[in-house]
C-alpha cells in the first residue's frame, strides 16, 4: 500500500498528534506490548493509576519489556511496583520517565546514563488511552480532545468497537471529511448543504438533509482534533448522538482503527435499559459506518484522486493533513494559509440550525 512520501507527506514518516494507543480497561488487565508509528511500545498502568508508555526493548539486553507472559514476574503479577516497571528478563526497574531505578544486582555507584528509555506523553481520555506523539519530541501542542458529555451522569459511557487494522493510508480515511459526494451511494444519506471548514489543527465538516428512508432530518458537525480523533455530533429527528472513530498508524501504510457512540439516558442515571439503548444506538453507527469500512479495506490508494467540480475539497483536506507531517514551527504557515470556511459548487451552506447544534463543540480537556 502506498506510503507517505507517496502522497507527498512529510518531512516526518508519521504524524504529530494526539491518537488512541489502547481502551483504558485494557491497560486495567495489566501490561501491554503495542506497535505504532513503526515503534514497539510497553504500556502499562502504574500502581498510582497513571498510565504509562515506554520504548519497548531493554537497554541491558534489549528484551521487550511487556511482551513475554511466560517469566516468573510476569506470572506472578510483580513486573509493576510503584509507577515502575521490571524488565522480565534480569529484572531491571525503569520509572515512568524511563529512567532505570533499580538493578537487583548493582554493584554500587550510578546506573550506568545509558541505562534510559525513551518515555511517551499518555493520557486517559474518555475511556482511551490517548497519546501525544511528536516525531521532533516536543510537548503537546493542544490538549486532547474531551466531551464535556463524558463527565456528565446522564450520559451513557462509550465502550471502544476495535475494528482492527486497514492496509491503507490512514490520509485516505481522512478523505471521508471532505466527501460530499459519498453519502448517498455508499451512505443512502444524500445531504441537501455541506461545508467544510479548516481551524488551525481542527478540520470541520457539516453537513444534512432529509433521510430518504426514514423522511427524518439528519443533521452532524464531524471534527477532526489533529491527524488521528474524529468526534462528530449528530441529530437524527430528536436524538442526539455523538461519534468516535479514531485511526493510530502503526506502520506507514497501515493503520488501526476503533469507534464508539455515546447516547443520553432518559432521567438523570443511566439505567440498564439505558445502558442497552446506547449499545444499540453505537451499534447502529458502527452499522452505518462499517460501509465505508469495508470500503477501505477494499479500495487500492487513492494517491491521485480525478477530481471532479462537485467533488469536496480532497485536495484542500490533504494538505491540511500535511501539516502533521511538516516540521512543527511550520504549523502557522499552514493555518494562515488553509484557516475559514469551504464550499462545494451547488451544495448549499448550513442554515442556523446548525450554528446553534455546535455552539459549544470543539471543546478541548
Ligand atoms: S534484558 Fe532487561 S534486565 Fe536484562
Ligand atoms: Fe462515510
């Protein structure tokens, strides 16, 4: 599959950004062995809580740190002690920053510099293990992404739809932001308006119109939060829901992908018909958007697209995507260059209905 610098991406092999690397449960069951951004990760739950995402193999003797189960301190549950890690093999500690803590054997004096890990920015994020990746190492340049309807008790909580891994690059998931002209063929949701709009690391779609099935008006404001969380709100008739679907490259060309709704309980406290409900309703979502899912583990790369007049802004969409992989002081050239709002020629702007649906979105935690 086509890689980045086929399409013109780069100077960096992988994006800069904030991306799911595991559900938060998951890390609940104990450490993990993960691969992104062409890099082997261990990511665990220290005992305080904190999640925690270290380089993978061992200075010592480069050994993984998580992905043997077979070692006795793995067996019996003592790799993790404080927000530390021992390495399975000679039981080397490393703390959270990487550092080697302890060495069962130690002769005395320092540990050797050396003796270092790279360490990972991760946070818990609305049930997600969420890291900021910068392939230039700086520190996050905006939060990560949080709805305020996560915290909110009337809210049912989303658990992740782990849909795998695409051979596919993950720009042309990103295409789906920009693509008007899919949602009747593949959707069977043609839309009367649609627009997009750029806002700096944010990449906004809007878009609605009658369902022809249902004769009910479906309206969505669907926002990328940088290269890898899409968060979108939707209404259909009077129920509002919102989306998640997030892509972490693994290696260039491929890329994992997950997705999840959140619905509202009837009163203030979810019950379990709530509870069923919103599994139903995040059901349906993945349903609708298992259509093009299944298009892209299908589809050859689309490095050029034959772009036609009533197509979206592809082309516009891409380049915003670019600036993930430009040098992180560029990112203002991009955002003076690309910021404010597109439109397809014959496709109508949104009306005030949905300037009042999005007042208060793209909030950040
Ligand atoms: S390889 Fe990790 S402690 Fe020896
Ligand atoms: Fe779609």
């Amino acid at each position: 599959m086509a890689q980045a610098k086929d399409y013109g991406l780069g100077p960096h092999t992988y994006p800069r950004g904030w991306f799911i690397v595991a559900e938060s449960s998951e890390l609940d069951r104990g450490p993990m062995a993960v691969r992104f951004f062409g890099q082997d990760f261990a990511l665990y739950r220290g005992e305080s809580g904190r999640p925690v995402m270290l380089d993978a193999y061992c200075p010592h003797m480069q050994t993984h740190l998580t992905a043997s189960d077979s070692a006795t301190i793995v067996k019996e549950g003592k790799q993790i002690e404080g927000d530390s890690i021992r390495c399975p093999y000679h039981g080397w500690r490393f703390g959270p920053d990487g550092q080697c803590d302890d060495i069962p054997y130690h002769d005395g004096g320092p540990f050797p510099r050396s003796a270092k890990l790279g360490c990972h920015h991760v946070e818990d994020v609305m049930g997600c293990v969420m890291v900021w990746y910068d392939p230039e190492g700086k520190p996050p340049a905006y939060p990560a992404p949080k709805l305020k309807e996560w915290d909110d008790p009337s809210w049912v909580r989303w658990e992740l739809d782990h849909l795998g891994e695409l051979n596919l690059h993950p720009i042309e998931i990103l295409d789906n932001m920009a693509d008007a002209q899919h949602l009747g063929p593949t959707h069977g949701a043609p839309c009367e308006f649609f627009e997009n709009e750029f806002r700096d690391h944010v990449y906004i779609q809007r878009q609605g119109g009658v369902h022809a099935g249902y004769g009910a008006l479906l309206i969505s404001s669907t926002w990328y939060t940088g290269p890898g969380l899409l968060l979108s709100k939707q209404s259909f008739g009077d129920v509002v829901t919102y989306e998640l679907i997030a892509n972490t490259p693994i290696d260039d060309g491929k890329v994992k992908v997950w997705h999840a709704a959140l619905a509202q309980a009837k009163g203030d406290t979810p019950t379990d018909e709530d509870i069923e409900m919103a599994r139903q309703i995040q059901a349906g979502a993945l349903d609708a958007f298992s259509s093009d899912f299944s298009i892209w583990q299908n589809k050859g790369s689309a490095v050029r697209i034959l772009q036609q007049p009533k197509d979206g802004p592809f082309s516009k969409g891409r380049r915003w995507y670019k600036q993930f992989y430009d040098l992180a002081e560029k990112a203002g050239e991009y955002h003076k260059e690309l910021n404010g709002v597109l439109h397809i020629k014959d496709f109508p702007a949104p009306d005030e209905r949905l300037r009042d649906f999005e007042a208060d979105l793209f909030t950040e935690a």
